[in-house]
C-alpha cells in the first residue's frame, strides 16, 4: 500500500527534526530503535538512550534541516532532506522503518557530499566524546578528522573540477 507524505508513520519524525525539537524527535522512536551510522560500518546506536545522545549531538550542530520527499508505505520510509554545518549544504537519505506501533525503528543513513560528510565527521566526534565525558577523546577525534575534512574540501574546490571539466584550450 502507498501512502502519502501528510499521512507517513515518519510524519512526526520529519516534524520534529526540521524543529530542532529533541524531546518530540524521541517520542518517535521505539524503545529498541537501531540507527546505522553514515560515518562508519562499525558504529551502530542501539536503542533510545545511544541515539538520543547523537540526535542531541547532531542537532547542536545542524541548521536548516529541511525534509523534501517522503516514499514508501507504511513500514518502510525513504526520507531525503538538507541541512547546514556552518557553510556547507548536507544531503541526506534516511531508510526508516516503522513497527506496529508507528514508532521507528531502525534508521540507515546515507550523507553526501564527502566534504560535507568528513565536516559533519569533524563536529559529531568530539561531540559524542565530550557528551559522554570524554573531552580528552574529543580532542584526539577532532585532531585526527581534521586533515580528512580539509583535503575532502580542498579536493571538491580545486581538484574535481580540474578531471571534470574539459580542457579548454
């Protein structure tokens, strides 16, 4: 069955992000909710606490979140929306599923650009380090993103547009 996006189970997921609203993003997540990190294979939050912590994490360092499609039916949702970090523009995709309640419960993440991508890597780890009382890890996380995120930004504003674009002699 299709359903349309003013009647999506992610509604007020897509509500409560693009108002920055924590306490309102929660209540639309299961108890046992799982996100997949866009950031890495090894990283997944299990439950309402882990990706609490994150939501809260990320919402600190995001603007602008805005949510443009809403696909799927009433289990499976494809959600894309944009956001800011600082000046740069995040794409993302998010695959939600919805339980039986109409809670979600599993969220797989997919962000791009890669400059935008390292960045948001650069603001989240040592964000989750200093939220979890770590702030000599945040230190060493932010430390060693650091050069990722400016040679991913270096790449896409020098370097891909000198193999993109036809030598104009």
């Amino acid at each position: 069955m299709t359903v349309h996006i003013q009647d999506s189970p992610a509604a007020a997921y897509r509500r409560a992000g693009e108002a920055h609203d924590l306490d309102a993003l929660m209540t639309t997540l299961a108890a046992d909710v799982t996100l997949h990190s866009p950031l890495s294979a090894e990283v997944t939050f299990e439950g309402k606490d882990q990706v609490g912590e994150l939501f809260s994490v990320v919402l600190s360092v995001l603007s602008g979140m805005r949510y443009h499609s809403d696909i799927g039916d009433d289990r499976t949702r494809a959600l894309t929306a944009t956001a800011r970090l600082g000046d740069l523009e995040i794409h993302e995709a998010a695959v939600v599923e919805v339980d039986d309640g109409g809670l979600v419960r599993d969220i797989t993440l997919f962000i791009r650009p890669l400059p935008a991508l390292t960045a948001l890597m650069g603001a989240l780890g040592p964000g989750m380090a200093r939220a979890s009382g770590r702030p000599g890890l945040a230190l060493l996380v932010g430390a060693a993103v650091k050069p990722l995120a400016a040679m991913t930004r270096l790449g896409d504003r020098t370097l891909v547009p000198l193999v993109t674009r036809p030598d104009r002699r």
